[in-house]
C-alpha cells in the first residue's frame, strides 16, 4: 500500500516544495559500499564486471513482459541492466507525474533485483533514445529558457521530474540493500560545455544527491571525447565537471548498406589500457575511474523510409562483431560496459522521434518480438566467461607477445595479484576476416610455452578469442587452453571453440591422473617432467572427458563446438550454481527441500541434462524423472510447444472517421487559435496567429484546424507545417479534398517540417464563406541532441497563405490508463472508436483488403479471440500488407489500435514497416481482443487497406505469467 501511495506521485514545481514533500522517506543506513578504483566497481570491496543491457520499459508495455526480458538478459550472461526512465512517459502535464500500471518504474526496479541484475539508472532529464523530445514532456516546448542550461524555469521543470523519479529510484539502491541500483546517470551526451552547461552538471548532481541518491553519478560523454570528467582527473583536453565516474558512448561496429546488406566490418578501437592516451581516444581521460562505456553499440535504430535494416544489423553487429569488438574492450581494460539495445522494443503510440518508425528493434540481441538472437547467445558466451573468471576485473598490460602471423595482433594482460595471464588474439588490423593459423608464446609461473604444441590454432572470418593462462577452475589448474573457457560449477568445466577447429587445453596436476573420454575423439598427452596433461580435439559437438585421481578433485570437461555450448546455461542457487544443457531457455533455478526446481522455455522436444546440486529435478513446477550420467549429471527429455492456430481475422466493420473536413461541421466548441506569442523555434510572420499545436497543449499525434475566412482563395495554397519524420497532412477547402503531403524520408536525417502546396480548383476561389480543414500528422518533437532548442520546433501549422483566416484547433485528449503518448486527436479516438466494447454494431460491413478508399481516415474494426494453449508463450504480430517489399506504394497509412492501445504506424508509401508487436498481456492470449485500425490517405484506387493478419514471432512452452494489463472498455460520456 505504501509503495502504491509513493508510486501515485503529484509533484510540484517549487524547490521549495520538492525538499519538504510530505511523502519523502527517511534515508536508511547504508549496508553496503559501493567503491571503484581505476580497475573497476566494487562492491563491498568485491570487485565486478557489469557486463550490461539496455533495455527501456517505457518500449514494452506489459510489466509482466519486463519480468521476460530480465531473466533472458540474466540468463545470457548479463550482470546488469541499464535503463533509461522517459520524463515524456510520465508527464501529461506540468506538475503531473504517474508512475502507475506500465508506468510503474518501481515495478522494473523490483524485478530487475528479482531476476540478480545491477541497475545502471539514467533517467536524464534529457535522455535523447529516439523518444520524441529526446524524452522531454510536450510541454517543456513551450517553455521561454533554453532546455539543458541554467535557465531558472528549465531547471525548475527538470528538478521536478527528478524529484518524482529520483524517489522512486531512492528505494532500489544497493547501498541501503533495498535493491540492486548501483550507478546514476544525470544529462546524456551534453556536448556544450558553456558556463550555463558547467551550472547545470553541478545543479544536477547536487539536485540528485539531495534526493538520497547515494551512488556513483556519471555522465555519458558522446563519444570519446574527455567531456564531464571527475573533477580530479587531470587530464589536459578534458572537461572536467561534478560527477564521480567517467563514461562515454560510442557506435563503431559498422553499418548496414541502404540496401540493408551489411557494410564492411570496421575496426575496433582501443579506448583503454591500449589507446594512444589523452582526453579523445586512449586510457586516460579518467586515470582514476574503471573504463566505462555507458553505451556500446549493440546494434542500430532504423529510419522511416528504409529497406528495413534490422535483420541486417542483427548479422553486421553480429555474433563476428560482438567478439571483437566487446572482447578488444575487454582487452582494453573496461570493465563496466553496457550495450545499447539488448531488447529495444517497441516505440509505440507517440513515442517516437522523428527519426524513427514504430519498431525500435534495433538489431538487438533479444528481438522486437522478445526471440533471442544468435548473437544473444554470443553475449552468453562472453558474459559466462567473464563470471568465470574473476582475475579479469583487474588487468595490467602485459609483455607484448608476437604471434606466428603478421595477420594476427594478440593482446596480452595479466592480473597482478593471481598472475592470471589474458590472451585476445584478433585479425591485425581488426577488420580482416582472413582464415588464418597462428601460433603464440605463452610464458607465466607455470613455464613458457608455443601455443598450440600440437594441430592448429586459428581466426577464420570476423573473430576473437579470450585465451586464459594459469588460472584455478573448478578446483583444477589450467596451464592454457586455446579453447576459450565458458563457464564451471563444481566438478564440471565448459570450454569451446569454433566447429571444425582444433582445441588444446593444458592442465596440471601433481601425479599423471586418470583420463576417461565419455564421448568425442580426444587425445591426451602426459607430459611428466612438466605434470601437465595436455588434451587435444577438434571442436565438434560435445565432448566429454572425465579426469581423475591426479592429486585434484575429479572434473568432467565439457569440450563443445560454440554452438553446442550455447546450449548450455547456468544459473546460481542457494546451494551452488546449476549448469543446464538443452532447453531454448533457463529463467529460474531454485534448490529448495532436496529439489533443484527449474523453469525455462523449450522451442521443440529435446534434452534436458543438469549438473547442479540433489538428485530430483522439477521442470515449470512439475518433478520430472531423470537419470543419473556418467558425466556426473542428470539426463530426461522434455516435450517442445503445442501447435499454435491463429484466427484469420475477419468480420470487419468500417465508419468514415473525418468529420472535421465538412462544411457543416460545428467547430463551436474548439479552442480559438489566436495566440501572438510562442516559445517554439518556429515563429508566424507578423501578424498571423501562433498556430503551433504544443501551445495549445496538444502535443501528440494528430491535430486538426479548421479556419473561416471570407477572402478570395489563392489559386495556390501553402501551408507550412511541422510534422517530424514522415509526417503528414491533409487539406480539404470547403469540404473538397486537397490532397495530403508526407514531409519526405531522406536518410538519414529526414526533414521534419515542410510546406504543402495544393492549387485550389477556379470554383473553390471567390469570396464568401470558405473553411480550410487541415489534420497535421505530428510524428514526434525532435530530439535535442545539439543542445539548439530543437524540441521547440513546431508542430503542426505554422502558417498558411489563407492569411486572413481565423483558426480554430483540436487535438487529442491523455487517455489516463494508457497514457499521455497513447492518443491524438482523431474524431474517432476522441469518441472511443479506438476501444474494446465501442459499439459498432451499426458500421457498415468492410472488406479487407479494400481494393479502394475514401479520402481522409476510415475506421476499421474487427474482434479476435486468440486460444493460445495454457503454459506457452506465443508472440504475435500483426502484418499489414506485403513484408517482402518495403513499401506497397498506396498512399495511405494506418495507425494500429489493440484492446485500445495505439501500438504502431504504418504508412504504405514510406515503409518499411509491415509487422506490429503485440506484446501479450496487452493482447489476451486466452480471450477476445479488439482490434482497430486508422486508416488515412488519399482514397481511391489502390489506396485502400491492405490485408492485415497474426502472425507468429516464436512459440515456446514456458514464458512467464502474464497478467492482462488494465485496459479500460467504452464508456459512453455521460449525457451521451
Ligand atoms: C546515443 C544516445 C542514445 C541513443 C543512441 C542511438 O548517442 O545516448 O540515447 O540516441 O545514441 O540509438
């Protein structure tokens, strides 16, 4: 109840009011410290790699779905999530906060410490993240200071998000052991670096720290540029500012072609222990603070109008890219890193930037659809491997080592308290991806070697490998092995390499132990006057071989080609960690009274084998049978998914839905547009009205004019308007349709506001009674990247050459459920056509696909009932039109309404989008669902809705449980 209270929080404006706010909490004593050293973080003096995702709750909403996310982030070898928290999200209007249903950010901070992952917490003000505003609220665009500066009413606008958030993030900090919190972001890529920026960084920090945050403060640089450095950096070139660590972001993993085939690879940088020194590249910008990338490429976002770059990007930055450029940051010494996007989502309803369409997949190790991608399981195999090996969270460069081939560079560490040696070899330059063999010396307490002493050791096409030497695992000493390990729990270690190539592995041991290989083809070597037992195999499958009586416990070594080890996943529990091979997915593992409960995902019938502690297994909360290997695990088998059948989707009805456009239609109760005045970037010329839509307090979606004039009509007609990335219009004069006018998609930074120009028909012309209606698509403020104001762009008119007309203005209303960015100002929105129970038993019967249309938006509805089998997660889409081609060419669009919520757009001439997320408990798996689609173009032929239809984005048995998020049915207004 507390919690609920807390969550439901009005602030207000004043300082004043924000230090003494009624509800604010008593800081609990610390429990834990947080410290940090050149090296890395640490926590109560143990040291951490925060092997870190982004992921953005405001991109999925359906809480439940945030618990899916998590785990898979847990599960594949992150230890941390870092979010960003959208101020816009949150905040209707001045003073206004709602941290309710998906809204409620106490809920993601909850389960991220259920799941066992940090938290790394940006919530701004200014996040950028392709959010419209950058993730500043409509109405900070009316606002007379320059955003992300001193101004007095800017600051007491971000102070009063920070006061609502910052609340909320005060009650999940590690340090009071309430949660898992562990750093805090403040600004994002504030490039200026005037005295009103120096300011507003301290004002900032101060602001956070008075609001009981009591975690590392950071800023995320943009790019490596030594700008908001710790003050006590000493770095010539740097920026220094109020703030505790240093971070930066950068994205240099190459890119997609416009064609969406991928580009060339690129080279990877060296931004640590490796770089040439100074504030812009190398290892010193902040001598005194761990190597930080607050966000490293993890793919890329994609632009209206493309060829739909995603698949691309997933394969570009890749499984190939993830190893060497993670693993050369690795190398590098970085031990906080995070990857930006690890699930990016859905930018649905109003959300966007103008810059981006309604998928914000982004190429990313979990889709859009919450599928993992192969180079999520890469990540696994990085993230497994850096908990399996702690030394790695303190590295000094080592001696160079030359290897065999000019065409191969090998980094070279060593951890300076366990003598732990570091080995990356990659390609020289890192971009190669030549098939080439090699050899290394290795040298440590151990002895000096040639590695491999037998076969091959070799980098075929984009790679890197994490080469450990003299290290103790799972109560074993490795020598070397150029297999890179994956992970071990008691008695049982896991090494891999790429299929088809040669692993050798050196282990010592006091007297020669007895070696049984239980599978594959292994060879093993004694070598007595050293005591190391030398194993030799090409990785193929899964190889298993016991080792023995050596003077050390007994272990069963795991040798898998990469893609069998990423069938593997591990998890810890009260009783020792559990290692699992087979299912698609581990979520939870739990030993409790003698039994080792598990729970996970199968995408077919396959394997489920488990070395982990006890001898009785339960799977999703049944026992199962098992049996007892001769590997020193546990083996059975488990049943894949149900077939999933999805209902075509039929019986569709329609309603014209631009009313506005008629003569006849009574603007009476629309507000006047005669304002002289506006904060936006875009002034009227003198003497005409503001027109701008954000000062009338509309400032998502679509926004509707109507303006009277009783002056001749100019056979042209110009409308300058503001609109953001494919953003539109429509014109009609005295009920005759003008056209409509897309601001174009040129990549990659399109236009975001334009002029339409229509000639206006002779009989249109003459003096009398004339009325221009005009709806103005808005999609998305700009971002404020350059620190310029950009978000106050206008949106909607700015001016017309209808110069003597008095306008009238109508946009949407916050619907209070689903949120400020849900709706815009359609006349069907407005009367609930958009919702679950409207009435539209009188509509007439539409077909879909419509081989025409009417100008303006038709309203189409139809209902569904989906009856996905019980204990399965099925994820659907909804696919509008041909995906094979990125554009269909009908010059209409649509915008996708599910049980109400508004989770995508369309436009057939711009593309490329074809397939919706719906995220499950948005969408009733088990029930009736209403579906409800605006359709707006220029009608006629060719230009009517395509076929819509479910499509299936993965099925598995498992998931999590998904409670159906509230949304709220019809309700007829009272009085009707
Ligand atoms: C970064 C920025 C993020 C996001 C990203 C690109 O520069 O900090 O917010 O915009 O670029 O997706």
């Amino acid at each position: 109840m507390r919690r609920r209270l807390l969550a439901l929080v009005l602030a207000l404006a004043t300082a004043a009011g924000v230090s003494s706010a009624p509800v604010a909490e008593a800081a609990p004593a610390a429990k834990h410290r947080i410290t940090f050293d050149k090296y890395s973080l640490m926590l109560d003096g143990h040291r951490q790699f925060l092997w870190s995702g982004e992921f953005h709750p405001f991109r999925l909403p359906s809480p439940d779905l945030w618990r899916d996310v998590l785990q898979k982030m847990k599960a594949t070898g992150y230890t941390a999530v870092s979010i960003y928290f959208d101020w816009n999200y949150h905040s209707p209007a001045p003073g206004v906060y709602d941290f309710t249903g998906v809204r409620d950010m106490d809920r993601v901070l909850d389960l991220a410490a259920e799941a066992g992952l940090y938290v790394i917490a940006r919530p701004g003000p200014y996040i950028n993240a392709e959010v419209t505003g950058g993730g500043f609220p409509g109405w900070l665009a009316t606002q007379q200071g320059t955003a992300r500066s001193d101004a007095p009413d800017y600051l007491a606008a971000a102070d009063e998000w920070l006061t609502a958030i910052d609340r909320v993030i005060a009650r999940h900090q590690y340090v009071d052991g309430r949660g898992s919190v562990v750093l805090y972001q403040i600004e994002n890529e504030l490039a200026a670096t005037g005295v009103a920026q120096q300011n507003y960084i301290t004002h900032l920090y101060d602001k956070v720290r008075a609001d009981r945050i009591s975690v590392p403060i950071f800023h995320n640089d943009r790019g490596r540029n030594g700008i908001w450095v710790p003050p006590d950096s000493g770095v010539p070139g740097t920026v220094p500012g109020k703030v505790d660590l240093y971070a930066w972001d950068t994205y240099p993993g190459g890119t997609c072609r416009p064609d969406a085939t991928p580009g060339p690879p690129n080279n990877a940088p060296d931004w640590g222990l490796y770089g040439p020194g100074g504030a812009k590249g190398g290892a010193s910008a902040s001598p005194n603070t761990p190597g930080f990338t607050a966000e490293f490429g993890g793919g890329w976002f994609d632009y209206w109008g493309s060829n739909g770059t995603y698949p691309c990007t997933a394969v570009r930055q890749g499984p190939g890219y993830e190893r060497v450029f993670y693993g050369t940051n690795i190398a590098n010494g970085l031990t906080i890193q995070n990857f930006y996007m690890t699930f990016g989502g859905t930018s649905w309803g109003w959300l966007p930037a103008p810059v981006v369409y309604s998928s914000y997949d982004y190429g990313a190790a979990i889709d859009e659809g919450r599928q993992l991608r192969p180079k999520a399981l890469t990540m696994k195999e990085l993230g497994y491997f850096l908990q399996a090996v702690p030394p790695i969270t303190k590295q000094d460069k080592a001696d160079p080592v030359t290897p065999s081939s000019t065409a191969v560079k090998v980094y070279h560490n060593v951890n300076p308290d366990t003598q732990t040696h570091f080995y990356l070899p990659v390609h020289n330059p890192s971009k190669a991806t030549t098939n080439d063999v090699f050899t290394f010396p290795v040298s440590t307490p151990d002895g000096a070697y040639t590695v491999p002493q037998a076969g091959t050791l070799r980098l075929d096409g984009q790679d890197a490998k994490h080469l450990v030497a003299n290290f103790d695992l799972a109560g074993q000493h490795l020598v070397y092995s150029t297999s890179e390990i994956m992970t071990s729990v008691a008695g049982t270690v896991l090494l891999h390499g790429r299929p088809g190539e040669d692993g050798e592995t050196a282990l010592r041991y006091p007297r020669e132990p007895k070696v049984e290989v239980l599978a594959g083809n292994v060879t093993s070597t004694w070598d007595a006057g050293r005591g190391d037992l030398r194993l030799n195999h090409v990785h193929n499958g899964l190889a298993r071989v016991r080792v023995s009586g050596g003077g050390r416990p007994p272990v069963t070594l795991l040798l898998a080609d990469s893609p069998t080890a990423d069938t593997f996943w591990r998890l810890g529990t009260a009783a020792g960690p559990v290692l699992v091979r087979g299912p698609a997915l581990l979520r939870t593992a739990r030993f409790h009274g003698g039994v080792l409960a598990l729970t996970g995902d199968t995408a077919q019938a396959g394997d489920l084998e488990v070395w982990g502690p006890g001898a009785r297994i339960s799977w999703n909360g049944r026992p199962i049978r098992a049996w007892q290997t001769s590997s020193g695990s546990l083996l059975t088998r488990l049943p894949g998914p149900a077939a999933v059948e999805l209902p075509a989707l039929t019986g569709w009805k329609q309603a014209a839905g631009s009313p506005e456009s008629a003569v006849a239609y009574d603007d009476s109760s629309w507000p006047a547009a005669t304002k002289t005045d506006t904060a936006s970037t875009t002034k009227p010329p003198a003497g005409q009205p503001v027109l701008t839509a954000d000062d009338y307090g509309f400032h998502t979606g679509d926004v509707w004019y109507r303006g009277h004039s009783r002056d001749p009509v100019p056979a042209q007609l110009s409308l300058d308007y503001g609109a953001g990335g494919a953003g539109m219009l429509q014109a009609w004069l005295d009920g005759h349709y003008l056209g409509r006018h897309v601001l174009p998609s040129a990549l990659p930074a399109p236009p975001t506001s334009g002029t339409a120009t229509f000639a206006v028909p002779a009989e249109l012309r003459g003096s009398g009674d004339h009325v221009l209606s005009v709806m103005v698509r808005n999609n998305g403020h700009n971002e404020d990247g350059d620190v310029n104001d950009a978000h106050k762009e206008g949106r909607g008119l700015i001016s017309t050459t209808l110069t003597g007309a008095a306008w009238k203005i109508r946009g949407g209303v916050a619907d209070p459920v689903r949120g400020p960015l849900n709706n815009g100002g359609l006349d069907g929105e407005r009367a609930g056509w958009s919702l679950p129970g409207y009435p539209d038993g009188r509509w007439a019967a539409a077909q879909v696909p419509a081989a025409t249309a009417a100008p303006g938006t038709t309203w189409y509805r139809t209902n569904f009932t989906l009856d996905v089998p019980n204990g399965h997660d099925v994820s659907l889409g909804l696919t509008i039109g041909d995906p094979a081609t990125p554009r269909s060419g009908g010059h209409y669009g649509a915008l996708v309404f599910v049980n109400g919520w508004n989770l995508g757009q369309y436009l057939a001439d711009v593309g490329p989008q074809h397939t919706f997320v719906l995220p499950n408990g948005i969408l009733d798996p088990h029930g009736r669902n209403t579906l409800a689609l605006a359709v707006t173009g220029d009608g006629g032929p060719g230009n009517g809705l395509e076929t819509v239809a479910l499509t299936n984005l993965g099925t598995v048995r498992g998931g999590v449980a998904v409670r159906l998020v509230d949304s709220p049915r019809y309700r007829p207004r009272p009085g009707g």
